[in-house]
C-alpha cells in the first residue's frame, strides 16, 4: 500500500559526530548522536535522518524536508582566521567543513533550518562571524556550562517581531551546556535572544522563513518542543 504524499511525515536532517566509541568488544570510530535529538524530531510528527560528517554532499538536501545543525564539540579557530585559546581543545575540522557546505546548501534551497548550540556558532561562522572561545573570560561566571555533562538553566530575553518571539514570548528559560559563543555577529545573522550577561543566545538569518539557530538545547527539554514542533510545521509547508 503506498501512502498519499501529503500523509508523509517530514524528513529532518540531523548532522553527527564522528567520535571515538566504544560498544561491546568493539572499540572503533562512529557517527553518533544523542537520542534525545530523535525522540524531540519523532515527538514533534517528523522523521530522523542523520547526516554523518563524510562523503559530504550537499545533493543529500534534495531528500530532505528541513535540516537540525547539532551540538557538539568546539569549532576550529582556523576557521574564522583567530588563533585557539587554550581552552579550545576538542575541535574537528572536518565536521566544520561538512556542516557549512551543508548550511550554504540549505539556506541556498531556502531549507527549513535549525541551528542547535555548536550548531548556531556553525551559522554564524559560516556566514563571517567569530566566535568567543571561552565565555567565562567574557561573563566572569560558569552559569552555561556549570559543571562536566551538567546543564545550566538560562533565562533568555527575545527579541519582538521576529521568529523566535513567535515560538517564545518575550522571555523563555533554556537548558545550556556551552563554554564558546558568538562573538562578531555574522552580516546576514539578527540576534533575537540574549541572556542576562549578553550572550547571544538565538539569531534568525535575514530573508529566510525559518532559518533558525539557539544556543540552547531545545532536546534536553521533552517538555517544551515548540521549535521541533516548529521546525516540522514549516518542513510541512515547503515539503518536496
């Protein structure tokens, strides 16, 4: 039985690390990602598709009805000319590299896209901005990533007339685990949130319906799934 077209569920993309893993015996090399990325994209009406950072191929899209840039490890410097700071130790230069062609991709085929924490760091820095490499010498406090594999809580100020006041309201309080943020704001990037020391916290790229990326981790809260829900909602509207 073949299903009506506009039954189907909306393909979202989910880009991976590529890590160093351990299951069983094995001990080898894998894409992986967090589950809760999956459960928050199933709960919300869509379907996962993840994305591994090889063989890259931005022809990939073309399958695809939205696109969610993930979380993860720290951005290469190199990559908006800064040296690194001695607190940048965990980069991958290829997954940086993968993720950008897949952003120019989607934003060139006006793909519903969501940036996650590493992932609007990704936006930005693909589209000409900097990042801060270790927010503590900028905020004096460790409130955004309080403690290893602990999350913070942040209460974010949103910006009126845009997406994210949509989803949010005027105010909103997140779940966080970052040390870098963005630092020069990208040309074609708007802020629409910030925390109460300034950290960007959410930024909208200008001329897209939903172009969309937080510093926050929407997946760690199964309670509040309005961007997922969001996200698969516009994924509907520019469906292929």
């Amino acid at each position: 039985m073949v299903s009506n077209a506009s039954d189907r569920r909306p393909r979202i993309g989910i880009t991976t690390y590529l890590e160093p893993t351990i299951w069983g015996v094995w001990e080898r090399d894998a894409s992986l990602l967090p589950r809760v990325y999956l459960d928050s994209v199933v709960a919300a009406g869509g379907v996962p598709l993840l994305l591994p950072p090889v063989g890259t191929d931005p022809s990939v899209l073309e399958i695809l009805d939205a696109l969610v840039i993930a979380g993860g490890c720290d951005i290469d410097p190199a990559s908006y000319d800064a040296a690194p700071h001695p607190e940048t130790v965990d980069t991958r230069p290829g997954r940086d590299e993968h993720e950008a062609i897949l952003i120019r991709a989607a934003l060139d085929q006006d793909l519903p896209l969501l940036a996650i924490c590493r992932g609007l760091q990704m936006l930005n820095v693909t589209l000409g901005g900097t990042l801060q490499q270790h927010l503590p010498d900028a905020v004096a406090h460790d409130e955004h990533r309080p403690s290893p594999a602990v999350f913070g809580q942040t209460d974010v100020k949103v910006e009126p007339d845009s997406l994210t006041s949509k989803l949010f309201g005027e105010r909103t309080t997140v779940h966080c685990y970052h040390h870098q943020a963005v630092d020069v704001v990208a040309p074609d990037l708007r802020v629409t949130a910030r925390a109460g020391d300034g950290t960007v916290e959410a930024a909208e790229v200008a001329g897209h319906d939903f172009a969309l990326g937080v510093q926050w981790h929407p997946e760690e809260n199964p309670d509040d799934l309005r961007l997922f829900t969001a996200l698969v909602a516009a994924a509907r509207r520019t469906s292929r």
